[in-house]
C-alpha cells in the first residue's frame, strides 16, 4: 500500500520507509496501546540512538485528539516538545491508558503515558536527526489480522 523499507527500526516495532524528503514511519502493534508506544520510540529513536540512552527518568505525558489519527499526531507532538523543552530522551514509553468519551455528540480520544529515559548529553548519545515536527502526510492507522499498523512522516 505504501513505500518499501529502506531501513529497519526496532524489529516488531517500526520501520523507515522511502520518503522524498522527511522520514515516513510505520509502526506496528499487537493493539492500539502497543502502536501508540511504538510510534513514540520511533520518534526518540530518530533522533538518537536509543540504545545508548539509560532510563534513569520518568515523565508522564497526556495527549487529547478527536480521533485516532489526531490522536496519534497529538501524541508525536507531546513528545516532541518533552524534548526540545527539556532534551528529554526516551528510550521507553509505557502506554497508561487511551481513553474514548462520547462528548454531546462528539467523541474525545485521550492518551496517557509514562516515559523513561534520560536527559540528552551530546557526550553520550548519538545524534541522528533533527525532527521539527510530526506530519498529517500519508497519517493512516491500520487494522488487519495481524493487529495494527501507523504511518506517519516526520518533518525534518
């Protein structure tokens, strides 16, 4: 359906597919917990080697979104300011919950996180790219009978 990988991520967890210009992700997950917890160390992971991050850290981060998609861009966008407000690197996120609340006639996704990491040291971690921000482009969340599939781009 969408590009081919060009290079693995964390093996069942994501991987980078071929993208002009930024990085497209795909993440995957026995359930939707699962994927939203992929998708987030995807995020970390381009932009540091992850392996070498120690999770002497915690921090809860909450998103809200009005769909599963939004949701999920809501997420990527939560973690990111993590790290740019506080070089907070994570090298595992923990999902808590994800919440659907029918509101008047609208529904209201919530999504609450524990991550654990550490604080970025340029002396330690390895650098790889800087990401501004996550992207509605080519944004899909998947269902099928192997569980569930994101795509996402990553604006660098």
């Amino acid at each position: 359906m969408y590009s081919r990988v060009v290079e693995k991520g964390l093996p069942g967890r994501f991987d980078y597919l071929d993208h002009m210009s930024d990085v497209f992700v795909v993440s995957y997950g026995k359930d939707i917990v699962e994927l939203f917890e992929n998708a987030g160390v995807a995020l970390f992971h381009t932009m540091v080697d992850i392996n070498s991050v120690e999770t002497i850290l915690e921090k809860n981060v909450v998103a809200e979104g009005f769909d599963l998609e939004n949701t999920l861009y809501k997420w990527l966008e939560e973690l990111l300011i993590l790290y740019y407000s506080e070089k907070m690197i994570c090298r595992e996120i923990n999902i808590e919950e994800i919440v659907v609340k029918k509101i008047n006639d609208e529904l209201k996704y919530l999504v609450r996180g524990l991550c654990r990491g550490e604080i970025f040291d340029q002396n330690k971690h390895i650098g790889k790219l800087e990401v501004k921000s996550p992207t509605y482009s080519l944004m899909r969340i998947l269902k099928n009978s192997n569980g569930w599939k994101a795509y996402f781009v990553l604006d660098i």
